[in-house]
C-alpha cells in the first residue's frame, strides 16, 4: 500500500489527481496529514475524487 503524504500547503487537485492515480494502480491507497490543515486538504481532495472512482 502506498502512503501519500498532505501538507497544508498542499493543493488539493493535485492531491486529488495523485490518490486517483494511485487507487488505479494499487486497489488501494493511504493517506497521512499532519494537523487540521492538512487534514482539510486531504478532505477537499476525497471530495474532488468521490464522484470520479465510485462507480
């Protein structure tokens, strides 16, 4: 499994394109942030790729 890492500064688009991209590959994909920033981030980019991986 393979572990994306999101700061605060992170966008989350490019988050976004990155978990797809990995999900795609791997079947499955973790995620680490660190504070509640980066946590919002993270949260912004599964919000953007819900509606693109779910069938």
């Amino acid at each position: 499994m393979e572990t994306l890492k999101v700061s605060s500064k992170s966008n989350p688009s490019s988050v976004a394109g990155a978990l797809a991209n990995v999900f795609r590959e791997k079947g499955s994909v973790e995620i680490q942030a660190i504070g509640a920033r980066a946590l919002n981030q993270a949260i912004k980019a599964i919000a953007i790729i819900r509606g693109h991986v779910t069938p």
